[in-house]
C-alpha cells in the first residue's frame, strides 16, 4: 500500500467516525461548536501520533500477552500531557471538552490503530496512518459540528451569518441535533463509498477495527 492510500484511507474510505462508528461519544458531545470539534479532533490527532509512534517503536519489545494493558499506559500517558498543555495555554477549550478530553484515554480509535496498525508496520507508515485517521477525525468532528453551528445558532466559529442567525433550528444544538447531522453525514459519506460503508458496519465484529484488542477477532 503506498503512503498515500495510508493517509487518505482515513479521511472517506474508513473514517473512523462516519464509516466505522468509532468515537462517536465525543463525536456528538462537543460537536455543538465548530470551534470545539476542531479542539477536540486535534487533540486526539495528537494522542494517537505519540501513541502509534511509540507503539511502533516497541512493537517487537512489548509482549503480546500485555499488549493491551501497554497500549492504555502509552495512551492515558499521552493524554495527560495533552490534558497538562490544553489546561494551561488553551483554558476555554479545556472547560468546554470538559470529562471528554482525559475519555481520549478509552477511545476506540486509538487502540484499533494501535492494534492493527502500529504494531504490525515501521514507524512512517504508522505516522503517516495517524495523521491520516486523525485528519478524518477531526474532519467528521468539524462537519457534524458545522451542520449543528450553523443551523440551530446561526453562527460558524463564532462568527454570527446573515439571516440564519434570526431564524435558526435550536434543536440542532441540542442532543437530538447531533445524532440527526450524524445520520445525514453517515448517509453521504456511505454514497460517496458506494455503499462500502454500510456493507462494513453490517459484517460484524470480524471486521471491526478494534475486534482482535477486545477479544472478540474471530467472532461474527
């Protein structure tokens, strides 16, 4: 595979979010504000680089039987530096995410990379595969966070728009709003794929990304 099918396989082809069905807690938590999805998407790009990084790094040291309990170090260690950076330089993003950015630590995303990814592959190929599931992260985030911004605030990144402003849908920025933009970008994102989506979603846990970390590898 070369190292451009590694990075865009991430952004449409299995997206995380929008084709696999990962993440979507934090997806639909703070996804309210475009500002706040970004943050929120960033962050875990840079959770699951350091992870991959290093995962790789030690994928011929860590044993295989404590792979997993290895994994949760490496990751919750990661998302304590993250928590430390966000908390001090970035303090308003920090109140927004709120119980959501130390919950980087169990994303299902981060550990099926880890998993099938990084452990099996060198170093820039497993970079190149972070950078490319956390591009598609933080992409599925900002247009879930987009469609809910702009139609139930009239806002986008703040910035108040002509018209939708007065006559805006407040529902999308509520609870149902966020599963609503969710299933109207499931369903693109599965046009776009030709169906492949909805065929990956519906073939069980053997084709979950994150299938061999929670034992369950060969199960239908």
């Amino acid at each position: 595979m070369s190292k451009l099918s590694i990075f865009m396989k991430g952004i449409i082809k299995e997206n995380p979010v929008l084709v696999f069905a990962l993440g979507i807690c934090p997806a639909l938590a703070v996804s309210s504000q475009a500002v706040n999805a970004v943050g929120m998407g960033l962050a875990t790009t840079f959770v699951l680089l350091c992870t991959n990084t290093v995962i790789s790094l030690l994928r011929k040291v860590i044993p295989d039987k404590v792979r997993i309990p290895c994994y949760i170090v490496l990751t919750a260690a990661f998302v304590t530096i993250t928590q430390l950076i966000v908390k001090a330089y970035v303090h308003p993003l920090y109140l927004a995410l709120g119980i959501f950015l130390p919950l980087i630590t169990v994303n299902c995303i981060i550990m099926a990379r880890a998993e099938i990814f990084a452990k099996k592959n060198r170093l820039f190929d497993s970079v190149i595969d972070a950078l490319g599931m956390g591009l598609g992260f933080t992409l599925a985030l900002l247009a879930i966070a987009s469609i809910r911004e702009i139609f139930g605030n009239g806002t986008w990144f703040g910035i108040e728009l002509p018209v939708l402003a007065e006559h805006n849908i407040s529902i999308f920025m509520l609870a149902p709003g966020g599963f609503i933009a969710f299933g109207i970008l499931v369903a693109i994102a599965n046009k776009v794929s030709n169906g492949r989506a909805a065929k990956l979603k519906e073939s069980g846990c053997a084709r979950c990304p994150a299938a061999t970390a929670c034992g369950k590898g060969g199960a239908a």
